[in-house]
C-alpha cells in the first residue's frame, strides 16, 4: 500500500536511503532539505528547501503535503566539544529546536499525520553499561548525545498530547553506500583507497555496525504499525565488533593491506557501544540480515563505483 510521506533531513545519508526506499515502493513523498542544499545530488526527485525552525512554512508544507506518515531524519551529528561550551548550545539549535517545530507543525495542521517516526542515536545512551535496552538511564558523553536524548525525551512527555503515535527508533552505528563524511567506515574507506595511513585512534573500541538498508527496513515497519505503548526501540544488530577487527576487514576488500592500518596505543578502557535489539525482535518481524563483512563489502564497491563521485559533498542535512 503506498503512502503519502515527508522526510525532513531527506538529503543526509540514512535520509536520502529512505527516501529511494519510499519511492522504489510507490509512496508520494515530500522529500525536505535544508536551505542551500545542492540538488545535482539528487536530480531526480523534487526537494522543498526548508528552514525547520520556520514553524509557519513547516505547517504550509503539512497543510498542502496531508502527509500519513513522517519520517524525522534531521539532525547535525558533528558536534566538535569547545571549551566555551558552544557545541552544546549549537546542538540545542540544531537538533531540539527543528524536533520541537515540526512536531508542532504536525500536531495543528490540517490533517495530522497518523505516524511520526523520529531517528534517535545509540549516542544518546553513553556512559550506561552496554549491551543497551530501553528502559536504563542513559548517561550521554556530549552534545550530540545530550540533545539528542532531549529529542526523546521531550517526545516522549508529549506522546499523550499528540494526534499521532510517535516512535524514536534509536540507531546503532549506521553505515553503508552513500556515506561520505567523517565518521569510522567512510573515513577508513576513503583514506585506504587513497593510498594513505589510516590513524585508528581507539582500535578495541566496540561497536555494532548496522547496515543503512537494515535500518531502512526497520524504519519502514515501525511507520506501517507503530506502538502507542512503545516511545523508544532500539535497531541495531547487538552484535559487538571490535573497530579494529573491522579496519582489518576494509585493509583486506581495499587492497591496501593491514601495512596502511595505524593503530593508537590502548588507552583506557576501551568502550563498549552495542544496543540490544531484543525489544524489536519482540515486536516486530524484523533482524539485520547484513553482517559486517558483507555491509562493508557492499559499502566498498559503492566507494569504488562512479556513484560515489556524484555524492560527494557533506551529507548533514
């Protein structure tokens, strides 16, 4: 059944996989994108350049698109920490603010959405013992986390009030094609191919890396049946892989040998960052069915592809 659906961050890298997810599927989509992004990214598919602080444009958009189903992909995940504190008062900015203003727009628009799906972050959780459920007190390490968790939070006080069910699907370690800024897989990625050392800077780090095509099938299912009881899931694989045992694995489908891997020396405890995806195993028909060699395989041939070259400006939509 196709939908009407809006994407707000439909230009960022997990935004712009479900956007062609919606589309490949028939759903008429209105796809949002921040002021100045560059359409020859993605020259098929019409954009509506938005500011998500403009509550009053954000509610023409509602108004005229009926939208059934939001997905909420929007946020700035390169918060650098400052010693004047800037960073967390930019990632209120930045990642509460737009939460707050489209959440108001598709609460008093004309015909509210009957989903709204919001993408959280493993981040928010930080400091807490991993493997992470749901229900524990998260304890995040900076802004991007903190805001981020205010997001949640904050939609989940409002659950009640709202004439949709609201949903955060909090991502694991999303990577995949398309994926080109500065976070682990696309930085080792890009700096192998080049030839160049890769600094690996914590390698027993432990992550669960989640493929964006995973995610994306997650994402669609929670929209098609979302839990008024269920403000918060986890989508993640919940399987912990060291960093530096998935650097070993892009030296080898790179070609540039282990030779190029330049690992830091331990310092600390190495931390430990895996979600538990038991509750969405519960609840919906879904698992990751992409392990980590072949994410990064698939993610490799995409880096080495001609597509690669038509997508490569910063993705932070």
């Amino acid at each position: 059944m196709t939908r009407r659906v809006l994407i707000t961050g439909a230009g960022g890298f997990i935004g712009q996989h479900l956007l062609r997810a919606c589309m490949d599927r028939g759903d008429q989509v209105v796809a949002l994108v921040r002021p100045g992004f560059l359409s020859d990214r993605m020259p098929d598919v019409e954009l509506q350049r938005v500011d998500l602080s403009d509550r009053d444009a954000l509610r023409r958009v509602f108004d005229t698109s009926q939208p059934e189903v939001v997905f909420h992909a929007a946020a700035n995940t390169r918060a650098v920490t400052r010693p004047d504190l800037k960073d967390a008062e930019a990632s209120v900015g930045d990642n509460l603010v737009p939460l707050m203003t489209v959440l108001g727009a598709a609460a008093t628009c004309d015909a509210p959405p009957d989903a709204f799906i919001r993408l959280g972050t493993i981040a928010e959780y930080g400091e807490v013992p991993s493997p992470y459920t749901e229900t524990q007190c998260e304890m995040p390490r900076d802004s991007y986390g903190a805001s981020m968790l205010a997001g949640t939070k904050y939609l989940t006080m409002l659950r009640p009030r709202l004439p949709f069910t609201a949903m955060t699907a909090r991502l694991s370690l999303t990577y995949g094609p398309g994926q080109t800024g500065p976070q682990l897989v696309p930085y080792l990625i890009r700096t192998l191919l080049n030839g160049d050392a890769a600094r690996i800077g914590r390698p027993d780090d432990i992550r669960d890396f989640l493929h964006v095509g995973d995610a994306v099938r997650a994402l669609l299912m929670l929209a098609s049946a979302p839990r008024v009881d269920v403000p918060v899931v986890n989508v993640s694989t919940g399987v912990a892989t060291r960093v530096r045992d998935a650097a070993a694995i892009l030296a080898e489908l790179t070609g540039s040998g282990p030779g190029k891997l330049d690992y830091a020396d331990p310092s600390g405890k190495p931390m430990h960052l895996v979600n538990n995806p038991g509750l969405i195993h519960s609840l919906y028909p879904w698992t990751a069915r992409v392990g980590v060699e072949d994410g990064l395989r698939d993610t490799v041939d995409w880096a080495t592809s001609s597509d690669a070259q038509k997508n490569m400006a910063g993705q932070n939509a």
